[in-house]
C-alpha cells in the first residue's frame, strides 16, 4: 500500500490520547503496547484517501467517510435505555441468559444477561484483566495488520465482546450482541470503535447473532473487528444484520482462522449505513475445514455497499463457498471483489464464488470483481458473477396469468433471495426476523 499523508490522521491523534488516558491502571502492558503499535502503523501509513491506483478502495471514497469531524463517546453518555425498548423488544428472543447489550460501543450490564454454563461471555472491557493471558495474543496480532481502519480500531477501542468456548463445550441457545448506535445531539458524530473476539476451543460449538441497529438521527462512524478463532473440529454459526442510520458510516473488518475440520457459517445482512464496507478474510489452516459464507445487501438512494471477501486455503482438502447477493434500489451502489487464494500442495481444495445484483432501478450501479490465484494442480474451483433488471419475459408469464404486475415483482425477487435464506445457518427464530426484515424492505419498494 503506497504511503498516504500523515495530515489525514491529525484529527484523531487527541481522541487516541484520551483513550490511553482512560484505560484501567491493571490493564496489561501488552494491551497498552498493542495500541500504541497499532496507532504508530496508522500514522506511518494514513488513510487510503488517494483512489488512484488504490485497488482496495476504487469504488469507495474513503474521503467522504472522513470528511465529518468525529468525537469519542464518553462513558458517561445518557443512554436511557428505556428508550430502546422497542428497538430490544423487536428482536428474536430466546429462553437465555446470553445477550449483551450496547449503545454507542458502551456496555449496559444492567439490561444485558450472561449465564455461567462453562463459557466465557463478557464485555472485553471486564475481560482484558481476568482473561488478559487468552486475549492478548490476538491483539498483538491485529496491532501488526497493514489495514488502516484495522490498525485505527486496536488503537482506539475501548470495549467490546469476549466469547471463549472450552473445549467439547455445546451453547444449545444462540449468543445475541445487539449494538444500538444513538445520537441526539445533531451537531456531533461520534466514533464508535467495537472488538468482537471469539475463541472457539477444540470440539465446541457456537451460534452467535449479532444485531446493529441505529436511530434516524445518528451520524457516526462506527468502525469495528470481528476476530473469530475457530479451533480443531468446532463450529461457528454466525449471522449479523446491520441496519445503522442513513447518514452513518460503517467499517467491519472480519477474520476467521479456522484448523483441521472445523466450520464457519457466516451470514451477513446489510440494510442501512451511508457508507458501508465489509472485509470478511477468511484463512483455511487445517485439512477438512470448512467456511460457508452467505451475504445479501439491500442498499436504497445514496447509500454504498462495498464488500471485499479474501479465502485463503492453506491447506488441503479444503472447503469454501461464497454466494452474495445484492438487490439495489433507488441510484443505490454496491461493490463486491472476492478473492479465492489456493496455496501450492492445498490439493483436493474445492472453492465456489458467486455474486449476483438485481437492479431496480436504472441508476443503480453494481461493481462485481471476482478473482483467483491458484498455485497448486488438482483442484475444484468456480465463480460466477451477474448483474441485471427484473426478467421482463418472466414477468410477463406471471402476469399473463392473472397476477398483479407488484405481486409478480415480489415473487421474482423473493425468489432471488430465496436460495442464500434457505442456506442460513442459524436459529429458526433468528431466520424467520431476518425473513421479516427482507419481506417489509421488498415490499416498501415494490
């Protein structure tokens, strides 16, 4: 990545200060020198706001998320969480104890539960001194990445979520995190920096939802990382819907390490956002592992969709599969470049890709990039990519035969999704809400 200028990182050099400033006196040494390697790499590199011969960021102008001057939320900020009732109340609901719940990246332990059937679910806050020995690895980790925002989150995150699974450990309920982003002073967009940590040890089993939802006044930029440790012969489910504000931005990096046999189901669901960019890495260590990785995008007028999925196979007798798919609306964007990584001796590898946009409307604009680098014979590998408009020769048939020209629309793009929600992994409760979601988003533009 070319040297950005430094001057675009200016702005943020106090809010890092007072983040230093705030952490815990017990915090661990390794935490503190995990930030400030973190923050160092940032101002050494800036952020990627030069497009030319940027690939990563050609169809997203970074400058636009940066050009709002940001502050940190403070931990005293009045969440009055009886406003979010509703918002709570909406949600799949389970008979269990295992829901965080935040606003604006700070924890509310008194509306959020956590039992203690043999797995570690917490804020990272209230971990990083108990469980400091587990975490910091994986700090240290991401304090050496070349991405910017990955490098602006370890530097600037204050709070977070920690899931450890031991070993041979089942969780029968699903895990909710529900982060509720809020701003009622319009003249202030905040910054909100979470860090999600999964460690699934050796023969555990996960099933983790995650919900992002904003309030119509926001305007944040939220910028997050998901690390997901997937051990030998474990299993992660997990699924996040986001539906931040219009006018916030969104930046989430994931990456998931999975060893020999495990799975990772992944679904991500992308509603609101003014900007939104997901990098999903994904890397295939282990022989027999597995990574399924579903992802729709519904991205209406002036909003931006950019999704950028690497799968590294590392290993042979590998498995992946990525179908995404995009229905657009209004002059609506979206980007998608997935990239398939086969290393050489991975034999017997077997990697899918597809991506598909339906657009409604003709100003509507899809990017779709796919790509392979395979450095090893005897392996199975396919992609697919498609743009285009509702089929006017099947929506004729329909309507020849009675049916309404609306009510025959729904059925073709219903349709169109059809296939990634039949292949969610998740709780039937947690997929009948996000079928919900989808039917009322449709049914509003159709």
């Amino acid at each position: 990545m070319a040297t950005q200028e430094i001057s675009n990182t200016k702005p943020y050099i106090s809010i890092y200060n007072d983040v230093i400033s705030n952490i815990n006196e017990k915090t661990s040494e390794l935490v503190l020198s995990a930030k400030q390697k973190a923050f160092n790499n940032l101002l050494t590199t800036g952020f990627p706001t030069h497009r030319k011969g940027n690939e990563d960021w050609k169809y997203t102008d970074v400058n636009k998320i940066l050009q709002k001057e940001y502050k940190l939320v403070e931990k005293s900020f009045n969440t009055s969480n009886d406003r979010y009732e509703n918002i709570i109340s909406g949600l799949p609901s389970y008979n269990s104890n295992n829901y965080l719940i935040f606003i604006n990246g700070v924890f509310q332990p008194e509306i959020s539960q956590t039992s203690n059937e043999s797995i570690i679910i917490d804020s990272l806050e209230n971990s990083l001194d108990n469980y400091s020995s587990i975490i910091t690895p994986h700090l240290e980790d991401l304090s050496t990445s070349d991405d910017p925002f990955m490098n602006f989150n370890t530097a600037l995150f204050q709070d977070g979520v920690f899931i450890y699974a031991p070993k041979n450990t089942t969780v029968n309920n699903p895990i909710q995190v529900i982060n509720i982003e809020s701003n009622n002073s319009p003249d202030k967009n905040y910054i909100i920096s979470p860090l999600l940590l999964v460690i699934a040890d050796d023969g555990s089993y996960v099933n983790l939802e995650e919900y992002c939802i904003g309030t119509d006044n926001s305007s944040n930029l939220i910028n997050t990382i998901s690390r997901f440790v997937i051990c030998k012969s474990s299993k992660l489910n997990y699924s996040r819907f986001q539906n931040y504000s219009n006018q916030t931005n969104n930046i989430n990096n994931s990456l998931a390490t999975l060893e020999q046999n495990s799975t990772l189901n992944s679904f991500y669901l992308d509603f609101g956002g003014q900007i939104i960019r997901n990098n999903l890495n994904v890397e295939l260590l282990g022989e027999e592992s597995t990574a399924n990785m579903l992802g729709l995008y519904l991205p209406n007028s002036n909003q931006h969709v950019d999704n950028q999925v690497i799968v590294d196979h590392k290993s042979p007798y590998s498995y992946s599969d990525q179908t995404y798919k995009g229905i657009l609306n209004g002059n609506a964007q979206s980007v998608f470049h997935g990239s398939i990584i086969v290393r050489e001796k991975s034999i017997k590898v077997d990697a899918a890709q597809e991506d598909k946009n339906l657009l409604l409307s003709s100003e509507a604009e899809a990017y779709t990039k796919p790509a392979f680098w395979i450095y090893c014979d005897d392996v199975m590998c396919k992609h697919g990519a498609a743009c285009g408009q509702i089929d006017e020769e099947s929506l004729f048939y329909l309507t020849s035969r009675g049916i309404s020209n609306t009510v025959a629309k729904q059925l073709l793009v219903r349709g169109f999704v059809g296939d990634v929600l039949n292949r969610i992994e998740s709780d039937t409760n947690n997929k009948k809400y996000i079928e919900n979601q989808i039917e009322n988003k449709l049914d509003s533009w159709l």
